[in-house]
C-alpha cells in the first residue's frame, strides 16, 4: 500500500493554493485527490493524475508519498534571536569559534532529532546557546526535512577523491562536510553568500552570479 500526503501538503502551503484550485489546474477532480488517502494498488492512469499533481504542486511525485517511519526533525531559531541581541550570524561565528558553514546550517535548516544530540552538534549548539542565553529547547521549532541532498558522496566517487581532499578545494572544514552529507538541504533556506561563494552553486534565486552548478 501506498500512503499519501496531498491533503498536508496542500495545507503546508501557506494558503497559496486550495483543493479546488489544485484539482483545476491538475485537471483531476476533487473527489479523486480526496480518495488519494492510499492507494493499494496504483494503476497508470493514477501514476498519470498523481505526476500532475506533484507538477502543480511543484514537488517531485515521490514527494506525495509518507515516509514509513516519518523522522522528527527540528529548525532552530538561531537567525531570529541573534537579530534581536543585535548580532549578525558572522559575529555569532566569531564569538562562538563555529565556522560559519556550521552557524549557516543551524540556523536554516531542518535537522533531524537524532543529529541534534550527536556530539559534535550538541558541543556546537550549547556554545551558541550560551552566547545567545538561551535554552536548546527554547530554541527548536518542528519542522519537516527538506528532500534534497548535497551531491558530496557522489562527487568524490566521480573524482577519485577523498572527502578530506574535496574539504581542502571548498575551503569548508571536514568535519561539516561529515556532518551535512547525509543531511536533507532546502536551498533557498541558504543566504547567497553559501550558495554562490562556498558551494558554488548558481541557481539560488537571489543574485545573477554565473559560477558553476556542481554541487547539488
């Protein structure tokens, strides 16, 4: 049996779109994307109707259906409360020691609950915690992962390298390159400055930077 998520991920969407609108511009009817709860056994012309709302939906069609074991994950509210003690994220770098690949990552991204008590992040987020004067739990908001994943593993396949040697051509430290390469990433959760000068990665949204794509 396949379980779906369309109905959640309509109301995850801000508003931005109804049932009624998504079965108008999918051309499936509204019963149908209602009945879509799971499907036991899907046929084409279902795969058809759920590719066209996955389209309209601007996900992949993989992304309709439920994880099996959903995993818990949280965003950290570091961003916000640095603003409001006045520091920026390169200052809380600075005081903190954290890199600021590791500072970026925190405080943009969903992180699954078992990161979160690993060591190296935990060792991170009490120093940013105690800078900010905040709690750790204080600072965690659920969220869902994002889907898509840093091409890392992929690269030093491709190249012949080792993840120390591709740390050494980023510039980034080893250890964040360890920690983020099986983490989800929602790019455009990521300031231009991440995307364009340190993953050189050109399709953030945010600036006409020309640098290569090979990355994510």
């Amino acid at each position: 049996m396949i379980i779906l998520r369309i109905q959640e991920l309509i109301a995850g969407k801000n508003n931005q779109i109804s049932l009624e609108q998504l079965s108008k511009l999918s051309n499936v009817s509204v019963e149908e994307i209602q009945s879509y709860s799971n499907i036991e056994n899907p046929t084409d012309e279902i795969a058809t109707k759920l590719r066209k709302i996955a389209k309209q939906l601007n996900i992949s069609v993989v992304e309709l259906v439920e994880p099996v074991n959903k995993q818990q994950a949280f965003k950290l509210k570091i961003s916000e409360i640095a603003k409001s003690k006045g520091l920026t994220l390169k200052e809380l770098s600075d005081i903190s020691g954290i890199h600021p690949a590791f500072i970026e990552f925190y405080s943009t991204q969903a992180i699954r609950e078992q990161t979160l008590v690993e060591s190296l992040c935990q060792t991170h987020l009490n120093q940013i915690c105690e800078i900010l004067g905040y709690n750790l739990v204080d600072l965690q908001v659920p969220a869902e992962l994002a889907v898509t994943k840093l091409r890392l593993e992929e690269i030093v396949r491709e190249r012949g390298i080792t993840l120390e040697k591709l740390s050494l051509l980023m510039g980034l430290p080893h250890e964040f390159l360890e920690f983020v390469v099986n983490q989800p990433v929602n790019i455009s959760e990521l300031s231009c400055e991440f995307c364009c000068q340190i993953l050189g990665q050109n399709n953030c949204g945010k600036c006409n930077c020309n640098q290569l794509n090979n990355i994510v």
